[in-house]
C-alpha cells in the first residue's frame, strides 16, 4: 500500500521468469500442476524499507532475497541440534523438497492459530500426506485452499462465483496443491520440516472469539465431537 500502485503488474512481476538467472532456488520450482503466482510462497514476509514509486521488479527482489538469506544462508541450531546448520540443509535430509516443504508451510501459515498450533497441523498434514489413505483421509481438506487464489468465496469475482472451482481445492484434489498458498513465515516452516510426533489426523478451532483454540483429533469419530464442541 502507497508503494505498489498497479497491482496487476506487480503481479506480472510476481510470475515472470526475470529472477531465474539470479536465484537458483526458482529454477527448481517443480510442475505439480499449473501455478497461478510463480513467486508466491519465497516474498518472505517480514519488515521492509522501500521507496516511492519503487521499481516492482526491485520490490520483489528484495523479498526474495531475504527468502534465501533466512533459508539458504542462516544457520542456528535449529531443533536442539548441537550444530548450527541452515534450514535448507534440514530440508535436504526431509522426504521432501524445498518447494514441497514451502506448500506445506504455507498451509501451516495459514491454518494455525498460532506458533505452537504450527506444529501440531504440520504433523497432520505430514500424517495424512504419508499415511491417509490407510486412515481414510486420502486428501489434506484444507478450507484455505478452497478458493485460492482468492481468500475467499466473496473475493471470487461475481461473474465466476457460483462455477469458480480452484484447482488448488485440496477437498477435492489428493496431495499438495501446485505451490504454495501464501508466503509463510520462518517458525512455519520450521515446522513443515519439523512437525510435532503425533498420531493425529484431524484439527479443528474455535471460533475467534473464543479464543481460537486447537482441538486434534486422531479418529473422525473424535473429531465429530470436537467439531460439537465448537459448534
């Protein structure tokens, strides 16, 4: 706001190849299906200094540079490990890839009510993405990705809202969407690659104004009546 004026081309921007040459972790986006915002998923959310009228491609670049500064270059001793080590190599030795772990972050992000709730959907997602079909849960049904990439039904354009079928609907398609559903923070994906170890396959909150709370469940059954709950 005041420094993006044309929003579609800033969203030009945001699915434009002009930052390949100059960040190797875009070169290995892979094809889960078609995206609608290539950069969606690596603008790292954070606090940022920009000008007026700033260039957009410049905007993007900035974020995006942070993105591979707090993954690729910043170590710490993430997860009690004794050595420091980038997130990306913590990635590396995941049974996913750095594009599939920033979906799943991003889904965290946008499904936790908050940090420690992360790893408790992180380890849902993981449970149902390794082991759903044996449990009966073959899709992740996640509300946030029903619409995307509107947030929701009243942001769908009217003239396609009563047919609007997203193909990020994770109700509807098995696995992970096609990449990510927002830009995820650092503690969620910390999370994606380090969920909780639970048998749970199911979450639900509250509504806001009770405070958000999580309930987990490991059965449908419990889960129905957590839903009672918050109903």
């Amino acid at each position: 706001e005041g420094v993006v004026k044309d929003v579609q081309k800033f969203l030009d921007v945001c699915n434009s190849d002009v930052f390949d040459e100059s960040f190797e972790f875009l070169k290995k986006l892979e094809d889960r299906g078609e995206r609608y915002y290539k950069l969606e998923g690596y603008l790292f959310p954070d606090t940022y200094d920009f000008y007026l009228n700033e260039d957009y491609e410049s905007i993007a670049s900035k974020m995006l540079n942070n993105f591979e500064n707090k993954v690729y270059h910043t170590e710490d001793r993430y997860f009690g490990s004794s050595k420091s080590h980038t997130l990306e190599e913590y990635v590396k030795k995941s049974d996913y890839s750095m594009d599939e772990i920033i979906t799943i972050a991003s889904i965290i992000q946008a499904e936790a009510a908050n940090e420690e709730d992360m790893y408790y959907v992180s380890s849902i997602l993981h449970n149902r993405l390794s082991n759903g079909v044996a449990m009966g849960v073959s899709q992740l049904n996640c509300d946030c990705t029903v619409y995307y990439p509107y947030r929701e039904y009243s942001d769908v354009p009217e003239t396609i809202r009563d047919t609007y079928k997203s193909s990020y609907d994770t109700n509807t398609f098995s696995g992970l969407p096609a990449g990510p559903i927002c830009n995820p923070s650092l503690e969620a994906i910390k999370a994606a690659i380090e969920p909780y170890d639970t048998n749970y396959y199911f979450f639900c909150h509250s509504s806001a104004e009770d405070g958000s709370e999580p309930y987990y469940a490991t059965t449908i059954d419990e889960h129905n009546y957590n839903l009672t709950l918050i109903s």
